[in-house]
C-alpha cells in the first residue's frame, strides 16, 4: 500500500493544495485524479510568492517529483498550456519526464464552454466557472467524448470535431445575443495548441501500476480537487462539480486498485467557503463580522476564489458535515487549515454541534440540498483567543483555547488532526503526528 489520498471535506477551498505542496517532497508521484480547471489550489513557494494551479499537480515546485493528470480529470489543452506558461514564468520547469497527461482524460472542447456561457446566460444558470465542465462530462456519459489520444493519433478529426461542435451552436449564440465566431479559426488554433501536448500525453494507468508494483514500490501522494460537498453522487446536488471528489475516486481516476490506497487526510478549514449556489447551513450574514473575517482582501490567503475570483461565502465550522464527509471518505486523519483567523471572531467562536431537522436533533448531515437547506444549526460557543499564532509551530506552543479548540473538534469528529495551518507560508504548519508514513 503505497497511495495516500488529500480530499477536502468541505465545500473546496480548504487549502488542500498547501498541504499536498507540503508533503509532497516525500513523494514520487503526485497525482490528480478529478476535476477540471475550474477547480484552483494556491501554493506558496520557498521565495513567498504564491502560485495558482488548475489542472497540474501541486508537486510541480519539487524536481524529483513526476506529476501525473488521471484519466478522471477533464483537460482544456489551451488553459493548460496558460498554466504551464505561469508555472515555467517562476522558474519552474515542466517537461514530459516530470508531467504526464493521461492519453484516456477527456478534453473540453471549444463548444463545451460555449454550452456552458449558453446556459449560465439562461434561466438554467447554475453560478458554474463556464469552464465547460459539465458539458464534456455529459459527453463523457453520452459516450461522445473525445480523449485526450486524439490529440497524436487523429490531430485533423479534432479540428474537425470542434468546427462542427461550433457550428451546431451557431444559431444558439445568435439567439443570446452572443457574437459570431470564426469558428474555422478556432477550431484550426485549438488544434495547432492541442499538439503542444502530444509529448505529455501517456498511459498514465499502466504507468502508475507499473511503480507501484515495484519491489520497493513509488510513493503515491492523489490529490483530489474540489471537496465532499461538490461530489456529483454524495455531495448537495445539483449543486455539485461533474466528477467524484470522494475518495472512493481515486481508483477510478487514477486506473489503480483500492488495495494500493493506503492513509486518507481530509481536509476542513476552521472557517469554511463556499463559491457558488446551494445550501449553507452556517453562513455568517453579519455584515460587521463578515468585514472583520475577511479582512484585508489583497493578501495571499484572502478569501476569493483561486479560479473565479469571486468572493466566497463564510460559514462557520459544520461538524455535522464533517462527519458525514469523514464516514464516506474514510478519513484516517484531518488538515486542519486558517486555524489563525479564528482569533478575528474575539471572545467566542461559535461551532456547529449538530442540527434541527424536522423537529428531531440530527448530529450528521443529511445526504440531500434539499434536506440541508431546511436545516437549523445547533451551535456550542468555544472561547477564542487574541495572540497571533503564525510563528507557532508545535501545538504545545499554541493558547489554551486554541489547544482546547482542536481537541473539541477531534472529539466531536473522533478524528485526529494531525496536520494545523496557521499562516498561508509553505512553513506555517503544525505536525502533531504522523499523517502519512512519510512524516
């Protein structure tokens, strides 16, 4: 067993990408395993600048480790070389001995996110990145998806097909007033950009098990995108992603047995976010606290979304949700992330016990938005704490209250946190015990 899973347990955001950037010079391979573009992981490099990734791995800052795209993913050829540009602008390389794509990922294609601002224009709008996703994974299901082999066995039949894609949506546009495309010119430059990735692209299934039968086997780190909540069979549909966020993803996303799987690390955010539609049972509407939780908006670690931009929504901690995220997943472990902004609440923090549902007291999540957005929190106010604790790096060191914060939440979950964020830097982190093997 040689694969540990990072999933986030939440609403996406937690910070996943800071831990696996953390762990990940442990590692052989870091590898995602779903999700498109749409989702966005922040890591900060050794020189304190941040890094946005979409779609490559959040190893890619360390030379030894070979990053791979799973065939659960869905690929934008033109936004990822975009990304590869701003990888290699900070120095770092990307080449096709530290990169592979999987030749069995599908491709968005032109007219996917043409579909998409179609419908985020309509009545049918669901606040989605237009990032196409939803259309090629209805594809994917419709089995009328193109694969990512396409692109160095049949580079004229891509053309081809994103023309045609475009041009079946033609009268559409017109009709929502969307301006006319040259839809030769676009389908001829995807195509051109698309080659650019013919060397990446891999049997990245075979690839995988291959090192991980070895007799001293690669290390495995799967990075998930996304979170529990946005899982398309678990998560609070419809407003969910296109793709399984859980770890139960991994082996199909990846082509590998459950068997190699190994350590699963959730990740939940003291705070947590949500960008978009759907059910939030703690949101904060307090204007005057929302202003003091976000504070200054310019920083690395400000609350907007890593794809969108937008500012997200707070809420505070759900462990009603949790638990229901930690029962399928199978979390082993928790990260916990922006235990420092808890001191911005003041005097107390407010945490979610439980919920009132139906006239019963409920202490793990219902599976349905739409039992979730009848629910009423139950909250058990902890007492905060003022000091700054980014310099702290052992949890001996940290205030009474935060100390006792932690416990309150290990006990209510019955999971441990092994791993606490208390600042953005690659370095603010406290290990309290072995998350992995690697640690």
């Amino acid at each position: 067993m040689s694969v540990d899973v990072i999933v986030g347990l939440q609403r996406g955001d937690e910070g996943k990408g800071r831990f696996v950037d953390m762990l990940a010079g442990e590692y052989d391979i870091v590898a995602r395993f779903n999700g498109g573009n749409n989702a966005g992981h922040t890591v900060v490099l050794p020189n304190g600048q941040s890094l946005k990734l979409h779609s490559v791995p959040s190893g890619i800052a360390y030379p030894h480790v070979v990053n791979v795209i799973g065939s659960g993913t869905l690929i934008d050829p033109v936004k990822l070389l975009v990304e590869f540009a701003h990888i290699q602008s900070e120095g770092i390389k990307i080449t096709p001995d530290n990169l592979q794509i999987s030749s069995c990922a599908h491709l968005i294609l032109p007219h996917h996110i043409c579909q998409d601002e179609l419908r985020e224009a309509g009545n049918a709008r669901q606040g989605s990145t237009k990032s196409g996703i939803a259309q090629v994974a209805s594809d994917k299901a419709l089995r009328t998806g193109v694969r990512a082999e396409i692109i160095g066995s049949d580079p004229s039949r891509l053309e081809s097909l994103v023309q045609e894609g475009l041009a079946a949506l033609r009268q559409a546009r017109k009709s929502a007033g969307l301006p006319d495309l040259d839809e030769a010119a676009v389908a001829s430059n995807f195509a051109q950009k698309a080659q650019k990735l013919a060397p990446y692209i891999k049997d990245t299934a075979l690839y995988l098990n291959e090192q991980l039968s070895k007799s001293t086997p690669a290390r495995v780190l799967a990075e998930g995108a996304q979170a529990f909540l946005l899982d398309i069979d678990y998560g609070m549909y419809p407003f969910t992603s296109s793709s399984s966020t859980t770890s139960g993803g991994v082996a199909s996303g990846l082509g590998i047995p459950p068997t190699f799987v190994e350590n699963i690390i959730g990740v939940a955010k003291v705070i947590q976010s949500h960008v978009g539609d759907g059910p939030f049972v703690t949101e904060i509407t307090d204007s005057k606290l929302l202003k003091r939780l976000y504070g200054d908006m310019m920083t690395i670690d400000a609350e907007r979304g890593t794809t969108t931009g937008r500012v997200r929504r707070l809420g505070y901690l759900d462990l009603p949700q949790i638990r229901r995220a930690n029962m399928i997943n199978g979390t082993q472990s928790m990260a916990l992330s922006k235990l420092d902004w808890l001191s911005r609440f003041g005097k107390e923090i407010p945490v979610c016990v439980a919920y009132k549902s139906s006239g019963r007291l409920i202490d793990i999540a219902p599976g349905s938005a739409q039992e979730l957005a009848g629910c009423i929190p139950v909250y058990k106010n902890l007492a905060g704490w003022t000091e700054d604790i980014q310099h702290i790096r052992t949890s001996d060191d940290l205030p009474a209250h935060a100390k006792a914060y932690v416990k309150f939440v290990e006990d209510q979950t019955g999971v441990p946190a092994s791993m606490i964020g208390v600042g953005p830097g690659r370095g603010q982190v406290i290990v309290r015990s072995a998350a992995t093997s690697a640690l």
